[in-house]
C-alpha cells in the first residue's frame, strides 16, 4: 500500500466516536449513521475493524430505526433510503443481517419505488438516480429484490443517460460522476451493464483526471479524493480503467494525506474528514491493486471489498 498511514488513519477514525461534543460532530448529527459506515469500512479495508466494539455498534444502530422498518441518520431521526442502506452496509460488516426484520424493510425500500420506476429518497418525495441505486443495492444486499420492479427500476435510470454517455440525478440533468456510478452500479447489479455505451462513457470518465493526477466529478472542477472512487470504481464495472494514469491518482491520494495526525483530506493542505479518509483509503487501495494485479484479481477484490455497501 506504498505511504499509506495506516495506523494513524485508524488512530483517527477511532478518535471521532469520542469528540461526539466538538462542533463537527454536533452539526453532523443527522448524518452519524453515514459516518459509522464510512469509518467503520475504513476500518475494515485497513483489517483494523477490531477497533471497535461490534456490539455495541450493532445495538446503536438498531436504536436508529423506525417503525416503518426504515433507518434515520441518529436516533430519533427520520428515515431515509441513505441511512437505510448504510444500517444494512455496517450490518453485514459485522455479519449481523440477522439482527433485521428483513421483510419489514424490504418493504419500507420497496414503497418508495414510484410508478415510473424512479425511487424517492423518503416519504417527502424527492427523486435522484443516487435512491435508485441506494434501493436496489440495499434489496441486493437482503436478497430481496423481487419487491420491486427491475425492469421499471432500470429502464428508468437508462431514461437519465445523456449525449455524452454519462447519467445525471434525472432525465435530462447533467452528468456527474457520482451519478455515473450510481447509475452504473445499479445497473451492474441488476445485470443490465449492456445499457451503457462503454466506449463513449469511458471517455467521459478519464477525461476527469487532470495535470495533479487528481480525479473531478465534472469539466472544470477541482479534483478530489472522494472521486477517486466514483470514478475509479466505474471505470472498472465498464472495463476501461486502462485508460487513466492509476499510478499519479494513487500518489494524488497519499499527497491528500495528514501525515501527521491522520486522515485524508479532498485535496492536498484541506481539512480531514471521515468521508474522505474513507473514500482516500478505499480509491489508494483500488489503484494500487489495479496497477500491480491483473485485472481478473481486481474485480475479485473490488466485489469482495464491497460487499458490505455493493455499488
């Protein structure tokens, strides 16, 4: 894993869960679920998940969700389809599913599937690709996927694709490569990666790593860790991660690195933070194994990696 510092990003992670007071976590209240799961996978890839204590994890999380079988960010919060998908991530973490009333939020997931196949995010409404892979990833997870319509779920997310070869957050919006993975892996899942015009896509794609080595979610942006991974991992599932430089986007992370105290940061001399440490971790250790293996052995390990939140 060439400079990665691991023992102080597992030092930081474990750090978090104990300044629950400080002003980053107070303002982060509502997405402390999400956070678990970044942290905890974090962990997990690094082979440092002894860190913490399962049960108590598990026992928490249980206490997030509602009665309508769906999880909120913390106790007492709404649900939502992200949350819900995170619960289910760090759950099989643990190989703890058993611990689910699976029918009960397989059915929560499913009823937020819309008559034109789109999902919404919770009961307010509101429709992106990112719930349609969330729900379909999470039915995957539970081995529940007949408690939606596949063909609907798909041929609605095949409606986002644009001109460029990308997928954006509807019909018609732009494309982004967090949608792009999203809409990919949804896809993937469902057996129906045949939609995606490869060729054009993985342009698309590698059109995004700029002079640093960096990875951007669209033309003209920054590059960031977090891209790292969404379009590292995309152009895997289409077979064209060849096409980018792996090697300066593996030393693009480790630049992004606290060196010092832990973490990783979205680009080189910003603030730390758990996604990005996730997301650095995650995206170092796809591109170091890309570069070095072959690419039969990556898929393995990318499936295997991501067992616990399947993109």
């Amino acid at each position: 894993m060439g400079e990665l510092m691991v023992e102080k990003h597992v030092k930081y992670i474990v750090s978090i869960e104990k300044k629950k007071d400080d002003f980053a976590s107070v303002v982060m209240e509502h997405l402390r679920l999400n956070g678990a799961y970044w942290g905890l996978t974090t962990l997990d890839v690094l082979g440092k998940l002894d860190a913490v204590n399962q049960d108590e994890v598990v026992s928490w999380i249980m206490q997030c969700q509602d009665q309508s079988g769906g999880f909120g960010g913390n106790i007492g919060h709404d649900p939502h389809l992200h949350y819900t998908l995170s619960a289910i991530q760090v759950l099989a973490l643990f190989d703890k599913i058993d611990v689910l009333d699976i029918e009960k939020v397989a059915n929560y997931i499913a009823s937020l599937q819309n008559e034109d196949g789109s999902f919404s995010g919770d009961i307010w409404g509101e429709v992106d690709t990112r719930f349609s892979y969330i729900a379909i990833c999470s039915l995957a997870l539970l081995q529940r996927l007949d408690k939606i319509n596949v063909e609907k779920a798909v041929a609605y997310i095949v409606s986002c694709k644009n001109l460029d070869g990308g997928f954006g957050c509807t019909p018609g919006a732009e494309s982004h490569a967090g949608q792009i993975f999203c809409c990919v892996g949804a896809l993937a899942i469902t057996g129906s990666v045949d939609h995606v015009d490869k060729d054009l896509l993985g342009w698309w794609l590698c059109e995004r790593q700029v002079k640093s080595g960096g990875l951007n979610g669209r033309p003209e942006k920054l590059p960031d860790v977090c891209y790292s991974w969404w379009v590292l991992s995309s152009l895997i599932m289409i077979d064209r991660v060849h096409w980018i430089d792996k090697k300066k986007l593996a030393d693009f992370i480790l630049d992004c690195q606290d060196k010092e105290n832990g973490g990783i940061s979205d680009r080189p001399d910003d603030a730390v933070d758990v996604f990005h440490t996730y997301f650095g971790v995650a995206g170092k250790i796809l591109s170091y194994y890309y570069y070095y293996c072959c690419p039969p052995f990556c898929m393995i390990y990318l499936l295997q990696c991501n067992s616990h939140f399947f993109w």
